[in-house]
C-alpha cells in the first residue's frame, strides 16, 4: 500500500460494519418494538377527558391551529410562548384520531419512536458497531425521560427529535468530509493549496441546518444548538484538513468551510425557522399578526417587511415573558428544579395524580404519572460526564467530545438565569446520556483483538448492566403509565426524599 493509500485509510478511520442489512434489521425490530412501548394505552391518562400539566397550555393551541388553518388567534389570554411547529405537529394527530389523549399524543409518540431508530443508527456510527447500536436502542426505550415525554401533548419530545436528527446529521456530514478528503489524498492533489481543496456542497451539513431550524421552531432553546453544532462542525473540519496533510488546516477551514457553514447552520435554520410560521403569515387574526402596524416606536429593523417586524416584536414580548418568569418568594411551585438536579433527575415532576381510585383492588389505590429519569440510567451521568471530559481532553477522543458538546448545550444554558421557574427541562439530554454510556460500554466490551477473556468478561459486564436499566424500567412502569397501584407499592416507587 502506498503512503498516500495509508494516508487516505488514517483519514477515513475505522470503517463502517459490513453488516448493513443486519443492522437496519436491528434498527428496524427495535424500533418497531419501541413504538409498540410508546403506543401501548397512549390516551391514558386524562384530566377528566381533559388534558393534563402542561398540556393544558399545548394541546387547545394545537386544536386552535387546526381549527384557523394554522395559526392561534387567543388573544383574550396572551400566553403563546412557544413558536408554532410543535403544536403544528400536534394538531395533526388531533386531526387523525379527534381532540382526545390519543389524538393530542400521537405525533409525539411517534417522534419518539423515530428516535429510537435514529439513536441506533447514530451509535453504531460512533461506535462501528452493529451491537452496540442495539444496545443504544434498548437503553432508550428504557429511559423513564423519554418515554413519559413521548407520551405527552407537549413540544420536549419534537425539540429533542431535530436536534438528535441535527446531530446524526453532522455525523454523515464528518465521515463524507473525510471520504472526499481521502479521495483527494489519494489522487495527490489535497496539498496544492496550503488552505487545502474545496468540498463541494455538503448535503449532510444543509439536512442538519433544516433540522436545527425545525428544532427552533419547536422550542427557542434549539439556537444553542445552532451555535455549539456550529463550532463543533469547523473543528472537525479543521481536523480533517490536518489529517490530509494540510499546511494551514485552521485557515483552510475559516476560508474554504466557515461561509458555507454559516449559510447552512445558520442562514437555512433561519429560514425553516421562519418556514414554520407560515400560518401566522397568511393570517390577519394571528396574535400579535399587526403588532408593528400599531407600534409608536421604532428601531433599527424598521427596513423589514411589516409582518417580519411584527414577527420580532411579537418575539421580544414572548423573550421578555420567559425571561421574568421568576421563581416566587413564596408559593413556589411544588415540582419546580433547578439544572443543577438534572443530570442525575434528583427532582422529577408529577404530570397526573389521583388517590381516589380503587382499580388495585384495595380501598386506597394511586394512580400516578411521573416525569422521572431510569436510576440506573441516569445515576451513572456524572461518572459518564467525568470519563468524557478526560476522553475529550485527555485522548482527544472526537466520539466523547461530540457526545459531551451535545450533552452540555442540553444543560449548561439553563445556568444563565438561575432565578427563572423550572422545571426538569431534561428531554434532550436523555438521547446524548444514552450516547455517552454506550460510548463507555463499548470501551469494557473491547475488541475482538483484546482476546477471548477480556471481550467474553466485556460482554458479560455490559449484558448485566442492560439488565439493570431493563429492569429499572420494568419496576418504574406503573409511575410511568399512571397505572393503578396500592399506596405501599407507590410508596416504594419513591426512592428518593426529593421524589416526593
């Protein structure tokens, strides 16, 4: 092999499993499975017939679009808080099955679903393995996070479906980077230019700038996203170009990838994101739809069309509601966390209760829907988060780092306005937790040059810990499902004091 050959293999890295059909097999069974866990009694339980926590707020906007043709019009009570995509998607399961529980928790159910399979293909393209991939698969499915949140009118779930679709996304993008690298290695011709060759159009990296914009679309928290998938993609760019031998690898990234990359991640998300308010466009009677017609002030935006300046104006009223939505001195809300609890869900929140029930069997039964993350999941985050961190910069380990960026932009924000009410604000996370510990069994399950023993032991260890979280779930099920249970039974379901 010549040394531009062994160049070319060094920049690739280690390819892709063969088995491909056996991996969309397993992709596909698991997911189908998921669905199955996700679907299973979706419109239970209610509030009477009528939506629960915070679907309160989603659910009737979501009917509202479907009733105008996609837009909200309730200005008697001022409380659209949340861009339009969400509620979107919601009103299309109202639309397919009525305004009921499986009506307003169908799509979320899905995307849910769909995460599954997108978690299994991500993991074995970190991870180049099939198994692996699999494992990732399960231990979603097991996430008490995930599932609740699949199970809700709510806009969490369809938030961390487009980032983790945005994060796969860049994934493919990274690996076509270097096989176009390689090509050029390989035909001698990737150091004519000290800035290294150009790319072409990065399809990969435009599909992560439309995912991102639907992201923002769902939820504002998605432009963080925006800027840490940003920055992350011009390092592995940079990396790249090194790898081909590149005399100036960070020059050739800002000169011949950043404009491009701005365009994609930020220009295209722009425009999805304002894609998604196409109701409220062609509306006359959208809140706020004529806010500048009535403003006295004006600012430097007044070049935009009126309906773009409305859209900001409407915005900044929306930013200014979140931003003083504080906590009060007193009647805090009894659910209420602060991010620094997250990582490890020492405060989960109660979406349903009802203690008048009897359908245990017994005269006192609970009947209770918990937003809690699987212990055995998420007890291992900060371990997990520590061995990243020396992973990323310790042996410059790209999986780790990509994994820990995503994970820390789920959480880190939320650090910014301590005195805001919150809530276990951690759906997002779950997918890149699940990444990280996969990551981290992968490195005890080992190779198939580490031997017999040493991969035999791997493979136990990881196959008793998939058991654990298994069954974690399995023991969490009632509290999940608001299924019917006796008051002791509820009583152990809370390990913690701060469960309560």
């Amino acid at each position: 092999m010549s040394e531009a050959d062994l160049a070319a293999v060094h920049l690739i890295g280690k390819p892709m499993p063969t088995d491909r059909l056996r991996g969309w097999l397993v992709a596909g069974f698991l997911a189908i499975f998921g669905g199955f866990v996700r679907l299973q009694n979706l419109g239970f339980p209610t509030d009477k017939g009528t939506p629960v926590f915070d679907e309160k707020h989603y659910v009737p906007q979501a009917w509202e679009i479907l009733r105008n043709g996609g837009y909200e019009d309730n200005p008697a009570y001022e409380l659209t808080v949340h861009p339009p995509l969400g509620k979107e998607l919601i009103a299309i399961g109202e639309w397919l099955f009525g305004y009921n529980g499986w009506g307003w928790r169908f799509t979320a159910a899905v995307a849910g679903t769909l995460m599954i399979l997108l978690i299994i293909r991500i993991a074995r393209r970190l991870t180049r393995s099939t198994l692996l991939g699999g494992v990732a698969g399960v231990l979603l499915i097991c996430d008490g996070v995930s599932h609740v949140q699949s199970r809700m009118g709510m806009l969490d779930i369809f938030l961390a479906f487009f980032v983790l679709l945005a994060f796969g996304c860049l994934l493919l993008d990274r690996d076509q980077v270097r096989q176009r690298l390689a090509v050029a290695v390989r035909e001698g011709w990737a150091t004519e230019s000290r800035f290294g060759p150009s790319l072409g159009f990065r399809w990969w990296r435009f599909a992560a700038g439309v995912s991102l914009g639907l992201a923002c679309g769902s939820k504002w928290s998605g432009v963080f996203f925006v800027m840490a998938f940003g920055l992350m993609t011009v390092v592995w760019d940079a990396t790249a170009r090194r790898a081909a031998g590149v005399s100036s690898p960070w020059r050739g990234a800002i000169v011949r990838d950043v404009l491009a990359g701005l365009w994609a991640l930020v220009g295209v998300a722009l425009l999805v994101y304002l894609a998604t308010w196409w109701g409220w466009f062609t509306s006359e009677t959208g809140v706020d739809r004529h806010l500048a017609d009535a403003a006295s002030h004006h600012g430097w935006y007044d070049f935009l069309p009126t309906a773009l300046r409305s859209l900001w104006q409407y915005s900044g009223n929306v930013l200014d509601f979140h931003e003083n939505l504080k906590t009060p001195v007193t009647g805090q809300h009894p659910w209420e966390s602060k991010p620094w609890t997250w990582p490890m869900g020492l405060r989960p929140m109660l979406y349903y209760y009802d203690g008048s029930t009897m359908a245990c069997g017994e005269q006192r039964c609970v009947s209770a829907t918990m937003l809690i993350g699987t212990p055995a999941l998420w007890w291992a985050s900060l371990p997990v988060l520590g061995w990243g961190l020396w992973r990323m910069f310790g042996r410059l380990d790209w999986r780790y780092a990509a994994v820990v960026v995503a994970y820390l932009t789920c959480l880190l924000p939320w650090f910014t306005n301590l005195d805001r009410q919150m809530y276990f604000y951690a759906t997002p996370m779950a997918a890149f937790l699940v990444l990280g510990i996969v990551l981290v069994l992968g490195q005890i399950m080992g190779t198939s040059r580490d031997g017999y023993e040493r991969r035999g032991t791997g493979l136990l260890v990881m196959a008793l810990y998939v058991g654990v979280v298994v069954a974690n779930f399995v023991w969490l099920w009632p509290i999940l499902n608001g299924d019917s249970i006796t008051e002791s039974h509820w009583q152990q379901e809370l390990w913690l004091p701060s469960w309560r």
